[in-house]
C-alpha cells in the first residue's frame, strides 16, 4: 500500500535534497555523464543541458570550511566565497569533486578572483559578463554564450545543435514555470507554508537531475497544497508579510528568515538569488536568435554587479505590490560590497512606497542570532 506522505515529511525532504542527491550523482557518473559545477543565476544552464551534462549549484552557505579558506583568502571577504572555495579546497563537496568543468563569471570582485584560485585546482571556465546592460552588452553576452557552446563541444566531444539548445530552452522554461506557480502559493493570506519551507523546495529542487522528473513533482505539491488549503488546512497564522531581499541566502544565512518567522513574521517572498531573482524571466522560445534570447534573459537579472541595477527596483516593486508585502528585510552577507552601496537605493525605494525596511548584514555562523532575534522581534512588533 503507498503510504501518502504529510506535507511536513515532503517539505523536510526537499530540504535534504543536496544531500540525497550524492549518491545518485554518483551513478550518474559510473554512466559517464558529465557534470559542470556553476556559481551564479547569470550561468546559461540551458546550453550546458543542451550538451548532455548536468549543470549543478557549488555555492556553498556553511561556515564548515571557512577556516581553511582563510588560510588563502583574507578574513574579511564574503562567506559566499569563501565557504564555496573552502569546500572546493578540501574537496569536500562531492559535487565539486564530480565536476568536469566549473564555470564562473565576471561577477563581484571576490568571486572573479577566486575563481583564478579554483582554475588550479579543476578546468574553469570564466564567461565574461557585461556589467551593464547596455546594446554593447548584450551582444558580448550572446558571444560568450556562443563561446560557451563551443568550449562544452570541445571538453566533452559533442556537438550542440539549434535543435537540442532549443530543447532545453522550452524544458528550463517549464521548470521556471512551475517554481514560480509554486512560489506564487505565498500570495494567499494567510500563506499556506513557512517561508523556510518554501526555500527548502526553491533549491532543493535544483538538485534533482532529472529535470522533467523534478518538474512534475514541484506542480503536484503545488497543487496539493492548493487543495488542501481550499479545504480549510492553514498550517500558518496570519501575520505581517515580508519580502527578503539582497544577497543569496540558504544553509546558515537561513537564520535571518528563521529569526523572522520565530518572532512573528511570515516571510512570504524571496526575491534575491534562489528566489524570484533567479526564476522569474522566460527565455523566448521562439526568437529566431535563440542565442540572444537567451542572452537577453540571463543579462535581464537584477544582480547587483550590474550597474546601474533598474531590474532590481522593477521585479521588486511588482513583488511588493503582487505579494501584499507590510515590510522588507535585506540581507547582506559581510563583506559583499555591491548589494551592502544598493542597499541604500533600496531602502530609499521601499520606504517611499510607506513599507518599512530592515537590514542585517550578516555570515555564517551563529554568533549573531541572539541579536538577529532582538532585532527581528522588534521591528515585527512596530508592523
Ligand atoms: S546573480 S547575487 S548568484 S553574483 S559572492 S555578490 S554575496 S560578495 S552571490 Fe550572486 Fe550571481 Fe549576483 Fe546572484 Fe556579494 Fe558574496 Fe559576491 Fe555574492
């Protein structure tokens, strides 16, 4: 007899996803499929599926091995980066180790010249991205996407056709798809899950290989929490709505959206990288230039290397009206320059549409929930 999970085992096991997927990273290794390690939303993960490896995320949100970062990298630079080198370096993460190739962007600072270090350590690949996007941008980022094309055909003796790129095209299309209608669940009032819930299923379904598989499971619980939720279930009270913006978040910088939901918050969207950032555009399928269609896509992220950052401000703005949001909290992983000078411009954005605005900057270790909570409990309070 199928024993029918609870939505509580299934949102625990989207958050074990990483590393359940091992293993089966593993097997499809012994089947020599390739993989290729990436580092950034800005990644063209379709024309990487289109030569038949499988694109997976290396950025790494545990404090585990920033010690042994720091023995290369200076202290003060962004736990993002270091965590993800620290773990390349001690070869600790299997999926770095199972990489073929890693690919890295001209991004922040921090990261460009990490990547420089990882490049001694596996083949990396760095695609040189536009920090504006401009006319003159968009046509290099369509001729790194070529470029791209061309050095996955060399590493792994495949060719890539319009046809298969085009494949791939519509199945990360279905993908954003059902990642958006699921994220969308949180439009209801109350919403229908915790906001950590919401993330675990966000990036755990990135580590789910078989994309089409992936794809059908993320719509049958977004349909099934639909249900029951139609049928009366509201696992969560009603209470003040919060967006969560700035750097990436996940593994220990979770505290901040823990802290919040703990001291009576519902974090109900996550626009930063993981979140809408990352999901929210299509590639159109049908441009005749599907390199530049997806050039166009990609470049369209609100990342803020990009100067200036106009996207940001307009996914936002629509977020906030979409999602009902009563206050927005940034998070700033220390030592990241970019998003620690725009969250002046966001603060000025939000607090001129009469919402108020919180930012805690941040790491990963533990050393600040005490004040995470103080500072979360108070400002929940004066919602
Ligand atoms: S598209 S947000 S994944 S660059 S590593 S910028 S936190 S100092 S991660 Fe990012 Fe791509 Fe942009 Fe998204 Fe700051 Fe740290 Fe740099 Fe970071």
């Amino acid at each position: 007899m199928e024993v029918i999970k609870t939505l509580p085992a299934i949102f625990e096991e989207f958050s074990e996803q990483r590393r359940n997927s091992f293993l089966h990273a593993y097997e499809t290794k012994q089947k020599n499929i390739p993989f290729v390690g990436t580092f950034c939303t800005y990644t063209p993960t379709e024309v990487i599926m289109a030569s038949g490896a499988i694109p997976v995320g290396l950025c790494s949100f545990s404090d585990e091995t920033i010690a042994e970062a720091e023995q290369d990298l200076p202290r003060n630079l962004c736990p993002l980066i270091k965590s993800s080198y620290g773990f390349a370096k001690t070869q600790k993460c299997p999926f770095f180790y199972f990489s073929d190739l890693i690919i890295g962007e001209t991004t922040c600072d921090g990261k460009k010249k990490m990547y420089e270090m990882l490049g001694k350590i596996k083949d990396t690949y760095i695609m040189e991205l536009p920090n504006r996007q401009s006319p003159m941008g968009r046509k290099l980022w369509r001729e790194e996407a070529v470029a791209l094309k061309e050095k996955l055909e060399e590493k792994f003796g495949v060719t890539i056709t319009e046809e298969k790129l085009r494949e791939q095209v519509k199945l990360s299309n279905q993908n954003r798809l059902a990642l958006r209608h699921f994220y969308e669940l949180m439009k209801l009032d109350p919403p229908p899950m915790a906001g950590a819930d919401l993330y675990s299923v966000l990036y755990g379904s990135s580590f789910k290989f078989e994309r089409k598989k992936a794809i059908d499971e993320v719509n049958a619980l977004t349909e099934r929490i639909q249900k029951e939720y139609d049928e009366g279930n509201r696992p969560i009270p009603k209470r003040p709505r919060i967006l969560v913006t700035g750097c990436p978040i996940g593994g220990n910088a979770m505290k901040v959206v823990k802290s919040i939901e703990a001291n009576g918050g519902n974090v109900v969207c996550f626009e930063n990288c993981g979140g809408a950032k990352s999901v929210d555009e299509l590639v159109d399928e049908n441009a005749e230039d599907i390199y530049q269609a997806i050039a166009d896509r990609y470049l369209n992220i609100g990342c803020s290397c990009m100067t200036p950052n106009e996207n940001r401000l307009k996914l936002m703005g629509r977020l906030l009206e979409e999602y009902k949001i009563d206050a927005v909290v940034e998070v700033i992983l220390q030592a990241c320059h970019t998003y620690n000078v725009e969250a002046y411009q966001i603060k000025q954005f939000v607090t001129s549409k009469g919402l108020p605005y919180m930012c805690v900057e941040t790491d990963y270790s533990s050393s600040d929930v005490g004040q995470l909570n103080t500072r979360c409990a108070a400002f929940i309070e004066m919602l």
